[in-house]
C-alpha cells in the first residue's frame, strides 16, 4: 500500500526563536552556540549567517573569522523545548501517527486522514501555515509515498518551502538523487562508491543486489533498497533509541593520556545519570569513546559489552589514544566523549527443560 507521509522540519529552528523572540536578529547573521574564546561550536545559525559560509558543527572562532559582524548567542533549551512541544500539539490535530527525530522535526502518516478530501499535499499546507501564524517560524516540508523520499523533499525547497514527490514520480526522482542522499553515506563512503563510478542512485541501478553486497558489505543492502527510492519503514509514533552519551569539549587539551583519564570520572557520572532514565527500556550492547585533537582529527572506538563499568572505559580509551598517529605527533584532546550501545530487551525468553 502506498503511503502518505509528511516530512517536517523547523528552518534553523534555535535561531528562528531567538529571532521570533528579537525581530531585528532577522537582519544580521546570529548563530547559536558556545563562545569563540572558550572553543565552542556552532549548533546552528541563521540563514544570513549561511551565507558566510557558517554551518553546524564549525568551531565560534572560525565562524568568526568567516563572518566577522556574526553574533554567537548562547543556546537557551528550555524555550527552545517549549516551542518544540508548541509544534508537536499542533501535528497531532492532523494524525496521531507522528514520528518526532528531534526537537524540530517529525514525520507525519495522513494516509488515511479525511482531511482537506484525503490530500496529503493540503494537509502538508495547511500545518505549514498554522504553524507560521501560532509559533511564528517557518517550517519546510516533504511529501512523498514513505520517510526516505519525504525527508529528503523537505530539504528540497529550503528554508520554508514545500515539496511533493507523488508515487508516480517516486523511480525518476530517485534516479537522479546524489548518493549522499542516502542516509549513511558520508564523505568516506561516498569517495568509495565514486572509486567504482557511482555518484547518484542511477548508477546504482547498473549493479545487482549481490554485486553491492560484495563491493561493499552491509552497506550494499542499503543502497540496493534506496537505489529505487524504496522505503518500507512505517511512522513509528515510540521511536528506539540506539545509543546514549555524553561529551566535553575543554578549554585548555587535556595533554596526556592519564589527564584524559581523569577526565572521563565526571563524564561517566554525567552518563549514568542518562542511562538510569533509559535503563528500564533498554539494555546496553556495547560502550564507546570519542577523541577529538587539537587539529581536529577524531577517533571513535567502540567495543561490545552488557556492563557499564568505568575501568572498561579507561581500557577503552588507551586502545585510542595509543592508535593512529604515532605517540611523538600525537596532539593534545579538545574533546572527549564516551557513550553506550543500546538495544531493546529480548522479547523471546527461552524455555526451560523441565
């Protein structure tokens, strides 16, 4: 059956409350984010800001240097979350079938909503407008037959625009989408496929499915699925978490391996703290640690495990810091991170014999 699924996402949605809150950020670039002296990082900034060349993830001081009039605001949660909460009730006046991806975004099952004749196009409208009018920011959307095509719509026309991907039109579309669309291919990936002549889902289509299991392994089974801009996943109104964590960034490196060490006590606690509200849906799979250095590099290690203990962590992290780069280049660490692999409980327990 084919489905109708709206794709929502808030325009750079910190940024649109502050600027909501304070008509005249409208005309200059913001961003928010952690100050540029004390190393923070860009979470997100307007569009003025954009184009600049600012983005998520940039470090304040290059951010800075890029758009020096940029006004780096510190982010505020607790209204941002308040908005949130504010779009989210008016999803549920079109379907209770809402899958919420984070504090500014959500899919939306109408495929059987009455609404506007059954026209999920209309539907898509109309929260847009409603939104707009209540909250005061702007939403761009996505409509298409299942979530991959509709997330991928809503960035289509961006910021505050909509755009419809009908199932008739569902094998063109997707022919021509960069590979990169697909969720999972990052810069590395994509660098591999473009090895064997692969840049959009088109050329995807040249292989079969067995052939892309063999270049390139689990992968391959997703890109034989998207390829075609196929997507069986339903809107999951409880959505499962995979992981939990928690990280720092430092104002001055931590310049060795024991002070990194030391460095990990508050942050298991931090982690705990998480994982205690988690623990009754969820059991742990594996931990994790995050190095960020000096210039940037980063190392992630992870191991399988179902105990959370901090000495595991600390054996965890010797293994990444002592990889890579040889001892003498290795820098000092700008970031330090440590997180949990999380499943579902099993729901089959085995029977006993007698």
């Amino acid at each position: 059956m084919s489905r109708k699924i709206i794709h929502c996402d808030c325009d750079c949605f910190y940024a649109a409350v502050e600027m909501r809150e304070v008509p005249s950020y409208r005309y200059r670039p913001i961003a928010i984010g952690g100050a540029a002296h004390s190393r923070g990082v860009i979470a997100t900034c307007n569009y003025p800001a954009r184009k600049f060349g600012v983005h998520s993830a940039m470090a304040s001081a290059q951010a800075i240097r890029a758009c020096p009039e940029l006004l780096i605001l510190p982010g505020r949660m607790a209204l941002y979350k308040a908005v949130s909460q504010q779009i989210m009730s008016i999803f549920k006046r079109y379907s209770t079938t809402i899958e919420p991806l984070s504090l500014d975004e959500a899919f939306i099952d109408v495929t059987d909503s009455p609404l506007f004749g059954g026209s999920a196009t209309l539907i898509a409208q109309d929260i847009r407008s409603t939104v707009e009018a209540e909250v005061g920011i702007t939403i761009s959307a996505g409509v298409a037959p299942n979530k991959f095509i509709a997330k991928v719509a809503s960035d289509w026309l961006k910021p505050n625009g909509l755009f419809v991907v009908k199932p008739s039109e569902l094998d063109e579309f997707s022919a021509r989408l960069c590979v990169t669309k697909i969720p999972g291919i990052g810069p590395v990936s994509a660098a591999k496929l473009a090895a064997h002549g692969i840049q959009n889902c088109a050329d995807l289509r040249s292989f079969s499915e067995l052939e892309l299991e063999q270049k390139f392994g689990r992968m391959g089974q997703a890109l034989a699925t998207r390829r075609y801009g196929e997507d069986h996943r339903p809107v999951q109104t409880r959505r499962v978490r995979k992981s939990v964590s928690v990280e720092n960034t430092y104002t001055q490196d931590l310049a060795n391996i024991q002070a990194c060490s030391d460095a990990l006590s508050p942050l298991y606690t931090e982690l705990l703290e998480r994982w205690h509200k988690l623990s009754q849906d969820y059991e742990v799979a594996g931990v994790v640690v995050k190095l960020k250095f000096a210039d940037f590099s980063q190392l992630t290690r992870e191991q399988a495990s179902v105990e959370i203990n901090l000495d595991f962590f600390k054996t965890l992290l010797q293994t990444a810091f002592h990889s890579g780069l040889p001892q003498q280049q290795r820098q000092g660490v700008r970031l330090l991170g440590m997180g949990l692999k999380l499943k579902a409980p099993d729901s089959q327990q085995q029977l006993r014999l007698f």
